[in-house]
C-alpha cells in the first residue's frame, strides 16, 4: 500500500476569501514587470539602484530616514547606522537565494550578523527582552523558538504553494515570532526577497516589496502584523492582501523607475 501523500502546510489557507485571488495577481503583477521590453533594457543598471531603495526603505519601516536620493549614503548616527543595516541585509539577500533553497534558517543567521552585536549575531534570543520598533507586543517566548523555527524551515523547503503566499506566511512568522533580540523586522522584510528569487519568481530581485512597503505606511503594517497575530482567517487573510499589495505596489515603481531611465 502506498503511503499516504503530505498535505502541504499552507493548503488550509487556500478556503480564506481572496487568497487565492490575491496570489495570482501578484503573480501576473510580478510577470508582467519581468517581461516589460523597458525594464528588461535596463535591468543591469536597475538592479543595484532597486536594491538601495529597498535597503533604505526595510531601514524606514523600522524608524530611519527614507532618503529623497537613494544613491547617497547614510549619515553618520544611530539612524543612519539602522540604514546601513538595511542596505546591507538586502545586498546580502540577494547573494543567499541559492543557499536559501536548502538551508533558509542558516540563511536567516546569516542576515542577522549584519544587524547585531558581536555577542549576539545569527543567534536566537534566549530572553523576552528584545527591540522592538513597531511595538507589536504578543512575544512568544523564546522557550518555543526553536520548534516555531523547525516548522518554518519545513514550511518554506516543503510547501509547493503559490511563492506569494509562502512570502507572506514566511513573513508574518518571523515578524511576530521575532527570533532575534534586534534586527528581526529586517530579517523577516528580506524573507519576501529570498523566497521570491529562491523559487525562480523575482531572480535579479527587482521587486521592491521593501519600498511597496514603505509606500503603505507604517501604520498599515503594524495592523497588517496584528491581524495576523490574531490567529483569525480574517487577520491572517489580511496580512497576505497587504504582502500581495506590497509587492504589487514594488513592482509597479520598479517599471516606473525603467520607463524613467528610457526618457534621459
């Protein structure tokens, strides 16, 4: 007798109103940027720039400066310190998304040594007390980190759902389980980066889904997360509308940034 097949993980979330519908516009939103003739001329030239804006931008979500030129660098001071960290989180991954296919929580260490002190870097908190910038609360403690931690990993090697909807899941676990005592937001924004190119989705990591974002604001971010800490259908529905919509919106400044190139 054969064995019974796996159920995936995600397919529960599949039966939550727009779901489904949300991915695959995502999907088609993303598709229609990688084939668009303008950006695909300027691709090489776009591909450092979009990553500083969405470096400058994961760095905004958490308190710094949103600069007006994203081509400069940051200002010596404790927020322009939080945007070199950053720019150099989303820099670093975009060199991971091959490592990350089969070893994402060594991936996710990596990440944090860019954002941590020395003691500190690429390890899970074994306290309660971390930073947190969006005040979200809710902290599960740190005794179930590394069972979450475990699942996440499976979730993410193992589920063959929609990648938009394994960003967003992948997302709101490492934004509310907050793993690390600082930098977790960071970590979790560039999650959505490496999924998307680890499964041949967004490869040059044009999608600024950090600056998509940052276009939303704040505050819809925070409500985003705490739908999703709710454990209801509807806040976790929510939370992948906002990812989809944030991708969305990276995607749709990324041809904008193309189109501009094409006119000087």
């Amino acid at each position: 007798m054969s064995s019974q097949s796996k159920i995936d993980p995600l397919s529960n979330l599949l039966s939550i109103p727009g779901v489904t519908s949300e991915c695959d516009a995502t999907l088609k939103a993303i598709d229609e940027l990688m084939w668009n003739r303008t950006v695909r001329r300027h691709k090489d030239a776009l591909i450092p720039y979009t990553r500083r804006i969405a470096g400058f931008a994961t760095a905004a979500l958490d308190g710094a400066q949103m600069p007006k030129d994203p081509t400069m660098e940051p200002e010596v001071s404790p927020m322009g310190s939080l945007s070199d960290q950053g720019l150099l989180v989303t820099a670093e991954a975009d060199l991971q998304h091959l490592a990350f296919r089969s070893e994402p929580l060594k991936v996710f260490a990596r990440l944090h040594t860019f954002v941590s002190t020395e003691e500190e870097r690429g390890r899970p908190r074994i306290t309660n007390e971390i930073n947190d910038p969006l005040r979200l609360g809710s902290l599960p403690p740190h005794e179930v980190l590394q069972e979450r931690l475990s699942q996440l990993v499976d979730l993410v090697i193992e589920s063959k759902a929609s990648s938009i909807l394994v960003a967003a899941i992948a997302h709101a676990e490492l934004a509310t389980l907050r793993p690390f005592a600082q930098g977790s937001y960071l970590v979790a924004r560039a999650s959505t980066r490496l999924i998307l190119s680890a499964r041949d989705v967004d490869n040059d990591g044009l999608v600024m889904s950090e600056y998509g974002a940052f276009l939303l604001g704040r505050p819809a971010y925070v409500k985003a997360l705490t739908g999703y800490i709710s454990g209801t259908r509807e806040g976790v529905g929510a939370f992948i509308s906002w990812q989809g919509e944030a991708i969305r919106r990276g995607a749709e400044m990324a041809k904008e940034l193309a189109e501009m190139a094409d006119t000087k």
